[in-house]
C-alpha cells in the first residue's frame, strides 16, 4: 500500500483502536461470558454451561417481567417523543426572530448527562417537590409519582421524553432545512394548504431521518438504565425493573456474571429484532425519497 | 500519599447492557496501576474506603510518620458505586491491599472466600472493638470493625406539642409511637406523624427489623439454617409496623429527612449523619433524639439497625502484612474520633471512644452511642444477598397492601428456606 493510499486509514487508526479494545473485545468477551458460571469473585470457579444461562432467562418469571416493563417503556415513550420533536421542529421551522435561542434551549437537555437530569426530576417529584407543590397550591391532591406502582413507571417515562424530545427535534430541523425554498414556495403558489405540504413535501423529505430517529430512540429506550438506578432501582414492587437493571443487579448483587452477559444478548438480539421490523415497516422507500 | 477522587455515578447517557463486561475490563487495565514501590522505595498499602478525603488523608498522614517505610495510596469510593469497582477490581485480580467494607456487602465476600480470615492476627483487638458478631463467620473473623452506624428516633418537638404531646418524653414503646402519630397527623396541619420507607426497597429490612428484633424477632433461626421469619414476634412487631401506615409519609430515606428539615414530619427513623445536617438547614428546628421504642413497658428492647464498616484485606491482597498494620493503626480510638467528628456518618468501634470528651458536650450524639448497645446486625451468612432481597420483597408486599402480615412472613419463610436448601 502506498503512503497516500495508508493515509486515511493512519487517520481513522486511534478511533479503530479505541473501537477494537472498548467495542468489540468486550462484546466478544461477554459473548464467551454467556456460556459460562462466572463469579467475578471467584474466577477460580469458573465453568462451561453452554447454552444453559439462556435457557435459564427464558424460564425467568423476573426475566419476562423486566421485558413486559422495558416493551411499556419502549411502546409509551417511542411514538410521544416522535410526535413531539416533529412539532417542536415544524414549530421551530417557522420562527423567523430568535431561533438561535429556541434552538438552544430545546436542545439545552441533551447536553446534560442523565444523572443530573434524574437527580432533578427525583427532586420535583418528591413528596415535597415542586409539582406537588404546584397540585396543592391549585387544590389538587398529592401524587406519589415514585412510590405509587401504577405511577413510577410512566413518570420515568416522563421525564424520558422531556429529555430526549430536544435532540430529535435538532435532528429532524436539521432534515427540514435541507428542503429547498423553491419547492415549498412553489406549493403555496399552487394553492395548496400547509397540511397538505407538510403531508406530501415536508414529511416524505424528512422520512430517511426519521427512520433514523425511530432506531436510534428504540435503541436507547431498550438500554434504558441510569434512570430506573438513580430514581427508583427497580421499585416500587418491580414496577421499573427494566432488563438492563435486571441484568446490572445479576451482575453485580448476585455477581452471576454470565447468566448477565446471556441477558445482554437477548437484550441484543431482541433490540435487533425490532430493528429489523421497524426498517421493513417504516423504513419502505426511506433510502430513496428526496 | 497519592489519593485518587472517584466520579460516582457515570455521566453516560444509558447504562451497561453488553458492556458490563467492558467495565470489568476497563477496571483491569485502571487496577494495573495501583501497586508497587512508592517513592525513595518506600512499599506503597492501597487502600480504598468511602470517607472524604480531606478527612481520613491527615489520619493517613500521621500513619505516614509513624510507618516511615510505608506509602498509603487512598483512594475514595463512593456508596452508589463502590460494590461495583471493589468487585471490578477482585475479578482482575487486583484488589486494594486493605478496604472499606459495608456490614450488608461483607457476607457475599466471605461467601466467596475473598476476604482472608484475620482471626489469629486480631487476637488481642478483641477487647478493644466491639462490633465483632457482624464482622465474623462461624467464629472467624474476616474483617476489622472500624465504625460503627445505627439509627434512633428523631422527633419534631413542635409538631409533638402541636398534637398535645410533652417533647420532652419522645415515644418509648410502640403504643407511644403510634399514639404520637397518629395525634401529629391529625392536628399537625398537614405534617404527617411517622415516616415509613417506600420506593427503596433495599433498605426495608433495616426498617422493620428493628422492631422484630426489639420483640425478641428474627430473620434466621440460631443455626443460622432455617427461616424463622414465621415467628409470632415478627408478626406483632410485622402488625404494629403495618399499623403506623395512616399517619406515615411513604416515601425515600432523604425524602423523610428533608420534610423533618422543613417540619412536615413529625418522627423519623435516622442516622447520626442527620446531627451535622439539621443545624444547617434546618437551624431553628427544635427536635429531639430518642432510643427507638420497645413493644412495652419492661418488654423487648428498643432494638435498632446496626450497620458497621470494617476493613478487610483481600485474599490476593498484595501487601496484606502492610495492609494489617494500617488497619490496626485506623482503628485507634484516637484515630477514630477525628473520623467520626469530620464525617458523623458512623461511630469509632474502639469501646475506648465512648469515654470520649466529645460526648459529654454531644448530648444527641450519646444517645446514639446507648442505642449501640441495642443495635442488631443482619447474619453474616453466606446467601445473606438472597436473604435480604426476599425479606425485602415480602416487606414491600406488606407495605403495598398486596399481602396481609401473615401472608408475606410466611412467604418470606418458604422463600428464604427454599434458597438455604442444599442444591440438589
């Protein structure tokens, strides 16, 4: 190989390195972990199960149930922070004074880590905290936003799409932007209704982004974790347990470090499952539209 | 002496997934760093434990003089994640020479062979500490008692005289406590009478237990094989706890604490660490500490949790000779003190500490010392994880209203039996 020719691939070498070691060995690791008993304070006692810490998950009641709580969490968050970026970002499109500043602070949540995000919220929805501050001043009673079975999860859910909501809208605005001017001014000239250049110009134009979106918020909505750690560990009566909490508690309460890794695939393959579904569903077409 | 912070919780955005073992990988090439000679070839003793560093690095600095060939290497953990780095760092086969421990995480450690058995090299510490029945296995001794926490009653006083109640007699039995409940959340306006933990579930054993315990309760029979969870004292005291629900606030530990801070809660079960919070935020809030509450008059014993932190050295411990006299050296009285003093979170298990100065001027602080002398640890057993984790489950069953008392104890049993069983 030429030295102009290496060139580039000098370029990517630290991100290749950096992706080897922290991307793909520790995936093939917990890979190999999956089949085996492991107690990481034991590694002495290691031993090969093949296949049976899969077979084990499956027959979880624990295991079933994290799933039932993450697909809820996946199902109820999924469509209402789509819908919500797309009009904060039709809404955005058309503010013509101070769109830096309603740019910035719609998408002020995203550059806050999770933690922090989790530690405010868990403020606001104490017993004390501010919205039942806000109910109470108006004559509402209290809500146990965190303590009530029924009521942890959505309000985790809540505050998932305050979060996320920001991002997605930047993400689709950005798509929007590059619809050319003419176009939108000739359909106005035609007469036709802004629904209507919305539903046949603006939305097929913006479909490959939010084919994007959909897969990127699913993913992420699967791997949900920080939230349920920092808010409610899984409580009240399991009613957050998600399978990555499920699998974090395995791993490192009940240091069953394999039947954890055989988790993490499932989690994987399912993730990749839904994908799958999503991009034959949604994703039609999606590659080749303007 | 070197000293590394810790960043807690981590700042990305999601969590593990396929990456726990990313992190055990990660803690592997991070733990490579940390032995060796220090400088002008002194040894360097690793040692990782939970207090700010600004108040145990002048006790490290003193063993520095004191130990002028040794080099301590601190560093500090934190409660949200340090079980996951000490287990991280086990797994690589790169532990910290000598190491905090909570009560409540040492079991599965000794479970596992992990930590070394001091007992032989402590000998002659016996008298000097107490706090040994939670550090000790089959009369083994696997870590050093080093402080030692436990909760007490605090109450509202003006709440209490607003129910009609003398602040200056805080409830001693159970009777009182839920009479003064129930009187503060009926004419507290608005203040609720008791607080009851929900939404932690990790923590309800500590909760309920105290009042098992006072009752003469237990979670496991004395041969430590069996559930006795069943008992007819854990369900009186099970019945009672239920009992307060009305006039409890359900919520999180620092939920409770902060609406005793703003005078919304009348009584609360907490730690000593409450003492350095409440002059700050809370200056002109006049409360009381008690003793927990015993079932009766002349009956039971106002029993509390006792949680306690002890120092273990780990089986492949690179300097465990080193380590030992480190934790030795920590656990002096008058290294002890200056801990406690800067920290509050826990009591010096040297027996020495209570003839201490400082309790006489702390008159709260004292009565968190007596409560010591009722306090009762979880067993040091080797399913204690699983142990807890069903006593937790069944409490929270009960505290939900999904299970009656009976209900949940005697599922508590059957589950907790069922994991002590041999495997087959």
């Amino acid at each position: 190989m030429s030295g102009a020719r290496g060139r580039p691939f000098l370029g990517i070498a630290p991100w290749g390195v950096f992706f080897a070691v922290f991307g793909l060995f520790p995936l093939a690791y917990a890979f190999v972990l999956s089949f085996l008993s492991l107690n990481p304070l034991r590694p002495d006692l290691v031993r090969w199960v093949g296949f049976a810490n899969y077979e084990r998950a499956l027959a979880s009641p624990s295991f079933w149930h994290a799933l039932r709580t993450t697909a809820f969490f996946v199902v109820g968050t999924l469509p209402v922070t789509l819908t919500l970026a797309y009009g904060v970002a039709a809404l955005l499109s058309r503010i013509r004074r101070g769109e830096t500043f309603f740019r910035a602070a719609i998408f002020f949540p995203a550059t806050l880590s999770m933690v922090v995000i989790a530690l405010v919220f868990k403020s606001l929805y104490a017993e004390e905290g501010l919205l039942n501050g806000w109910l109470a001043a108006v004559g509402l009673p209290r809500v146990h936003w965190l303590q009530d079975p029924s009521l942890a999860l959505p309000s985790i859910m809540l505050m998932d799409v305050w979060a996320s909501v920001g991002y997605y809208a930047i993400l689709i605005l950005a798509a929007r932007k590059t619809l050319p001017r003419e176009q939108l001014e000739a359909a106005r000239l035609e007469g036709l209704s802004p629904l209507t250049v919305e539903r046949r110009i603006v939305l097929p134009h913006v479909r490959p982004v939010l084919l994007f979106v959909v897969l990127l918020n699913t993913i992420r909505s699967f791997q949900i974790f920080i939230e349920v750690f920092v808010l409610t560990r899984g409580g009240p009566l399991e009613s957050t347990l998600t399978l990555v909490y499920h699998l974090y508690e395995r791993a490192f309460y009940h240091f069953e470090m394999g039947y954890a890794s055989a988790l993490a695939y499932l989690l994987l393959i399912l993730v990749g499952l839904v994908l799958l579904a999503q991009r034959r569903l949604i994703g039609r077409g999606a590659e080749a539209a303007p | 002496m070197g000293a590394k912070g810790d960043s807690g919780v981590g700042s990305a955005r999601r969590g593990p997934g396929p990456a726990v073992a990313a992190a055990l990988l990660l803690a592997l090439v991070l733990a490579a760093g940390g032995c060796g000679k220090g400088e002008s070839g002194r040894r360097t003793v690793v040692f990782w434990q939970f207090s700010p560093l600004a108040a145990i690095e002048p006790i490290l600095a003193r063993f520095e003089v004191e130990n002028p060939d040794l080099d301590v290497q601190v560093e500090q953990l934190t409660w949200q994640s340090g079980r996951e780095k000490i287990v991280a760092a086990i797994a690589a086969g790169r532990p910290p020479d000598l190491c905090e421990l909570g009560s409540t995480f040492l079991p599965g450690l000794v479970a596992d062979s992990t930590l070394r058995d001091l007992t032989d090299q402590v000998a002659d510490l016996r008298s000097a500490l107490v706090g040994w029945d939670v550090s000790s296995y089959r009369g083994r001794a696997y870590a050093i008692p080093w402080m030692l926490g436990t909760r007490a009653l605090y109450v509202n006083d003006d709440l209490m005289r607003r129910a009609g109640l003398d602040p200056s007699k805080p409830p001693a039995t159970w009777d009182e406590l839920l009479r003064a409940a129930r009187a503060i959340t009926e004419k507290g306006h608005g203040a609720k009478g008791f607080g009851m933990s929900a939404g932690e579930r990790e923590i309800l054993f500590k909760k309920f237990m105290p009042f098992a315990w006072g009752n003469g309760g237990s979670i496991l029979d004395s041969t430590l094989m069996r559930a006795a969870m069943e008992s007819e004292a854990n369900l009186e005291a099970l019945r009672f706890y239920l009992s307060l629900k009305p006039y409890s606030l359900l919520e999180r530990q620092e939920m409770h604490e902060e609406a005793f801070t703003k005078g919304r809660l009348g009584i609360i079960i907490s730690g000593p660490w409450l003492l350095r919070k409440l002059p700050e935020s809370a200056p002109e809030l006049p409360f009381t500490v008690a003793l927990m509450p015993r079932p009766a008059p002349g009956r039971g014993t106002p029993a509390s949790f006792a949680g306690a932190e002890v120092l273990g050295v780990f089986r492949n411990s690179k300097r465990p000779e080193e380590a030992l006299r480190l934790a030795r050296f920590l656990t002096r009285p008058e290294n002890t003190m200056p801990l406690f003093v800067a920290t509050g979170n826990a009591f010096p298990a040297a027996t020495a500490s209570a003839a201490d100065s400082y309790f006489v001027t702390h008159p709260k602080d004292r009565v968190f010392l007596e409560q010591l002398r009722y306090a009762v640890g979880p067993p040091l057993h080797p399913r204690w994880v699983q142990i807890e984790e069903i006593v937790n489950a069944e409490l929270e069953e009960a505290i939900y209203g999904r299970k009656s008392a009976e209900a949940a104890l005697a599922s508590a049993d059957a589950r907790i039996n069922a994991a002590l069983a041999p495997a087959p």
